[in-house]
C-alpha cells in the first residue's frame, strides 16, 4: 500500500518539477511547482512524518506558492515567458550528466551499512512527531538550540537587507 | 550550554543590534561607525580571552579552540578596517549607514560561527547568515552594476547553497550525524577496506561539499561569480568578500576535511582534489587578470589565484600545510585590504576604478600611492612583505609532502602575477598625471592604511609572531 503510494506521488512529483523547469508559461510553471511542493508533503505523510507535512502544505504550498503567483501578477512582460538563450542544449547535457551521476551513486551504494548512530531523541514510529521534533530541536543537553538561534538572527538579517533594497534613497 | 564560549557572537549580534536602533534616534551618522569600530573591542576583546580554551559546547554544535579563536579574530580586525575605511566612502548612500553597519556586523558574526561550529547544520546555517547580509550589502548602490552585482551573487549563491545541502545530505545519508566527530567514526569504518571509491556516496558528498565552499572561497570551477560581484559591490564590500568570507571558506573546508574526512586512507584523495582545482585556479585567475583595465576586477581575479595558492597548503596534508593557510590568510587579509582601502581613498577623490585613471598618481599624492604599490608587492610575493613569507611556507610545506609540480605551477604563477600588479605600479609612478588635484584622505583612512601597511611590513620581517599562534591553532587537528 505505501509502496503503491509513493509510486503514484513519485510520478506526479517528478513529472510536475520537470514541467516547472521545462513550461515556457511562467504563471503554469509557478502553479505546478505548488503541485510539486503537495507532492512532497504527500511524500512526507508516507513517512509518518506528520509535522513536516503539515509545515511543507503551510509554508511552501501556501505562503510560498501564494508570494509567488502575486510575484508574477505583478511582474511586467509576462507574455514573453522566459528569455531565450542559446545554453540549452550545454544545460541539457551537463544536467543529465548529473542525473545519471546521482543516480548511479544511489543504485551503487550499499545503504545498509548506516548501523547505529546516537539519535538526538528516539522516536517511536506510530505516534505524533510535533512533541518529539521540539525536543530535538530545544533539548538541553544534545538538541540543535544553536542553528535555532542563529536562523532568529539570519532572518533578522534578511529582513533589513530587504528593506534597505526596497526603499528609495533621498526623502520618502 | 555554556554561554561564555559563545560571548564573543552574542556580544558582536548586541553591537549589531544597538546600531540599528541608535540608527533611529541619531542625527549625526558618522557616530554609528565609531559605536561599530569601539564595539568591535568588546568581542575581540572575548576572543583573546578566550584564548587557549579547549571546548565544545550546545552539544558540540559550537566548537571553541584555538583555531576557530584565531580565525575569530582575523574576522573581526577585518571587519573593523573595512568600517574604518568605509566612513567616508558611506555618503554615497547616506539614508542606509546604519543598516550598513549592522547588515557588516551580522555578516561578521555569521562568518565567525562559520568557523567555530562542528556539525553540519549550523555550518549551513551561519554560512546563509554570512551570505544573505552580503547579497544585500553588495547591492547596496542600487546602481545597475551594483545590482546586476547583488542579483548575481545572490543566484549563483543559491545554487551553490543548494549543492552545498545536497552534499551533506549524501554524507548526512551515508553515515547517519551531521556532528563532523561522529562522521569521522563512521568514515573510519566505511572506508577502513580500502579506497573512497567503495562508498560513492560517501565520495560524492565530499565532492559536492567541495563545490559548495569552493563557491566561497572563489576557487575554480566556481568563480564566475567574482569579476561581476567585486566590480560592482561598493569598494569596502568588495574588500570584505575578498578576505573575510574567503577567510572563513577555508576554516570551514579545513575543519570539515581534517575532523570528519582526516583519516589517511582517503585525505590523500581530497588532497588530490584541492591540489588540481588549486593549480586551475591560479593559472586562470592570473592569465585572465592581465587582461583587466578595471582594478578592482584585477583584484578579483587576482583573488581567484590566491584562493588557489591557499589550495596549495590543503593539498600539502600536514601540520605545515595547515599552519601555511593560516598565515597566508593573514598576510593575504593584510595587504589585499590595505591594496582595497587605498583604491577607496583614491576613488572617493577620482570617481573611477579604471587602471588608466591612476595614471602619475604619485604626484598627486605619494603616501597613498606607495602603500598601494607596497600591497601589490605583497601580492606578488616579494620580499621584505608579508606575501613573500606566506608563500614560501606554504609552497616549502607543499614541497616536503612531494607536490613539486603544483609548487612549480605556483612559481611560475607568481611571475605571471608580477606582470599585471607592477603594470599598474609602473602606471602609478610612471605615466602622466590627469590633473594636479591632490588626494584627500582623511584620518579613518589614514589609521587603516596606516594599520595593513605596518601590518604587511612586521610580518614580511618577523612572521613567527604570526606563525606561532599559525601553528598552536592548528594543533586542534591531527
């Protein structure tokens, strides 16, 4: 049954990010990309990861996708699509070359060698993940407090960045 | 959590965060930069109390040690030149000095993280701290270079990022931490058969993360970015990319491969790695550079070379080599600064970064116009500066490890350079000049020029004073 479901997430997944990279449409691609980020959260509900599936609909599917499409409301020559350039055919060769690339690691490494490694907090499957996430990433002794904090900064950092970018100079 | 290793951030994020509210309530901007350089004193002041502290701390996330304390220090004395110098070249964006100032500090304390954390999610983390505050930094002018500039750096960024995550997702996948101590156990195991090449996975990640801080630290294949961004960022900018966030790229690279990929049955292989993206570095960077008519793309390129000769010390896997990239990061910090600071002191007079425009500057005004030869000199590497020291450490370094063939690239690197860095001495001394106007510099500017030309000088005559700390900050490391 999970198997089945993550083929048909798989699919849909894979074939709505290529239409995103390869649709000329700006404002198709930006509505195909939400489909895409539906379909990760599809991926992560299959994991039992309920929170980050929940956070993956909020935050990508919804705010993300909804900046974006205003994004491109509000951008002039629409119509034109993306530009044209000549490094299609390069770009096509170098990123299958990665594909094949990523792939063959994939197929090539023997995963089950991962044994053991001390977990920040053990999880059992079948329960809620939100409770356990926190303590991982608040915990006292082993929780990820420092990259917390230092992403409150980072965001704090981007914020005045984006208003000195937005703002005029000289008298508003 | 010990909140004691981690003053000197706190106390820099404080400062960052009183300018930008002071920002509202003072009239007088210039005041900001002297609460941004005085403040400064406070972290740095924690750093070298920090000094010889031996810790980890927030579950190994905030690794505190010589090592990163040397770098912590680099940065912040970088970071308060680049203010110094930036107190006149600021009126070119009058409304936004405060943001200015804060949007360096945070960029400040994001690189220092960078240095001092040993798991791979805060590494990420505090690099994107670094990254955004100078994406907006470089487009500050809001001219279209400067923004074509902020808009390059910001996407190539990105991407890099991407690659960067994707990397240590293959190693985060392979071997179950991000905490590099406990990478580096299980490496041990994956690899104690044999060669790299029985885990591809476990070697792509490496090679992504390799490409992912080679953005960074400008290194080839990812340095187009370069030329663009350092034209077009304002000049103290320009200088900060070129030291600062190269500075940090190679604490990072040197404490993710000697901690978490130090074992001998695969260091020989990123080794490898770095001596062949060292050698295309430096040659491509020099060649291209000559053909330059815009200092500070000249300087860009020239950057592209240095992160090369610095990749000579990492291929060079010993204690020397490591001790090298120390030292050369410091030296190359001080001259390519003090190269920068007088490029600012002339433009904010001429308006021009154009090599033709300091045609017969010496005339006009010959103490600027000697440092800036002085820095240059350095650059290349000759004696009695600072350049020539770090290169004969790290290239002797690179040679008793059996790299004689990167290290003669490298010489013969070195000569290309002094092609293109004595041209525009020769133009400096030699040519005619433009007009009879001298170049004003006022006392910030005079300080700092003063601080990196005395600072290339000492350390070109008794660099030990430098290479001692060089060498017990690297003790860290196996």
């Amino acid at each position: 049954m999970t198997e089945l479901a993550f083929w048909v997430i798989a699919i849909v997944l894979v074939s709505s990010a290529l239409a995103v990279v390869l649709l000329r449409n700006v404002f198709r691609a930006a509505l195909l990309l939400i489909v895409c980020f539906f379909g990760v959260a599809a991926l992560y509900i299959t994991l039992n990861a309920d929170f980050l599936a929940a956070a993956q609909v909020l935050i990508y599917a919804g705010a993300i996708g909804i900046l974006l499409l205003f994004a491109i409301m509000l951008t002039r020559d629409l119509h034109s699509g993306n530009p044209f350039h000549r490094l299609h055919l390069p770009a096509l060769v170098l990123s299958l070359l990665l594909l094949a690339t990523i792939i063959g690691v994939v197929i090539g490494t023997d995963w089950t060698t991962i044994s053991e490694v001390p977990q920040v907090v053990e999880m059992p499957l079948d329960e809620p993940t939100t409770s356990y996430i926190a303590i991982a990433l608040f915990d006292q002794d082993n929780g990820f407090v420092l990259p917390f904090e230092i992403a409150s900064v980072l965001l704090l950092a981007a914020l005045i960045g984006a208003v000195v970018l937005v703002r005029r100079e000289g008298k508003d | 959590m010990n909140f004691w290793l981690l003053s000197p951030e706190l106390s820099l994020c404080g400062i960052a965060l009183a300018v930008v509210l002071l920002d509202l309530v003072i009239e007088q901007k210039k005041v900001l930069a002297v609460i941004s350089v005085f403040g400064l004193i406070i972290p740095i002041a924690f750093t070298i109390a920090l000094w010889g502290e031996q810790q980890a701390s927030f579950s190994g996330m905030l690794v505190v040690d010589n090592f990163s304390l040397f770098f912590k220090f680099l940065i912040l004395g970088i970071s308060a030149l680049v203010i110094i110098s930036s107190v006149d070249y600021v009126k070119k964006f009058a409304r936004f000095q405060g943001e200015y100032y804060a949007l360096i500090l945070f960029s400040t304390g994001g690189l220092m993280l960078m240095c001092s954390t040993g798991e791979l999610i805060s590494i990420y983390i505090a690099l994107e701290l670094a990254s955004i505050s100078l994406y907006a930094l470089v487009s500050f002018l809001k001219d279209p270079k400067s923004s074509e500039a902020g808009l390059k750096y910001m996407i190539l960024g990105a991407i890099s990022s991407a690659v960067l995550l994707l990397g240590m997702a293959f190693v985060f996948g392979i071997t179950g931490s991000t905490h590099l101590d406990q990478i580096a156990d299980k490496v041990s195991t994956l690899v104690s058969g044999g060669q790299l090449w029985d885990s591809p996975a476990l070697l792509f990640g490496i090679v992504l993360m390799v490409a992912g801080f080679g953005f960074k630290i400008a290194s080839v294949p990812f340095q187009m970015w370069v030329p663009d961004v350092y034209e077009g960022a304002p000049t103290p900018i320009t200088a900060f990319l070129s030291v600062a966030s190269k500075a940090a790229g190679f604490a990072v690279i040197l404490r993710v491969f000697y901690t978490a990929f130090g074992i001998e049955a695969i260091s020989a292989d990123w080794g490898m790695i770095f001596a062949v993206l060292g050698a295309i570095s430096m040659t491509l960077g020099n060649v291209v550079a000559i053909a330059q008519t815009n200092i500070k793309r000249m300087l860009g390129y020239s950057s592209i070379a240095h992160a090369g000769y610095i990749m000579v010390g990492l291929a060079a896997i010993s204690t020397l080599g490591k001790s090298g990239v120390l030292f050369f990061l410091a030296g190359y910090a001080l001259a390519n600064l003090g190269a920068f600071i007088a490029i600012i002191a002339i433009s904010n007079k001429t308006g021009s970064d154009e090599i033709s425009d300091y045609s017969g500057m010496s005339r006009r005004s010959p103490v600027i116009s000697f440092i800036l030869a002085f820095c240059l000199i350095s650059l290349i590497g000759i004696p009695p500066t600072v350049g020539f020291m770090a290169k004969f450490y790290i290239f002797n370094a690179a040679i008793q490890q059996d790299l004689l063939w990167l290290v003669i690239i490298a010489v013969l690197n070195s000569t290309i350079s002094a092609y293109y860095y004595l041209r525009v001495v020769k133009v400096i001394y030699i040519g005619e000049p433009l007009s009879d106007e001298p170049i004003p510099s006022s006392i910030p500017m005079r300080v700092s020029l003063a601080i990196t030309s005395i600072g290339v000088l000492v350390l070109g005559i008794y660099p030990w004073i430098v290479l001692r700390l060089a060498e017990t900050a690297v003790v860290t490391f196996p």
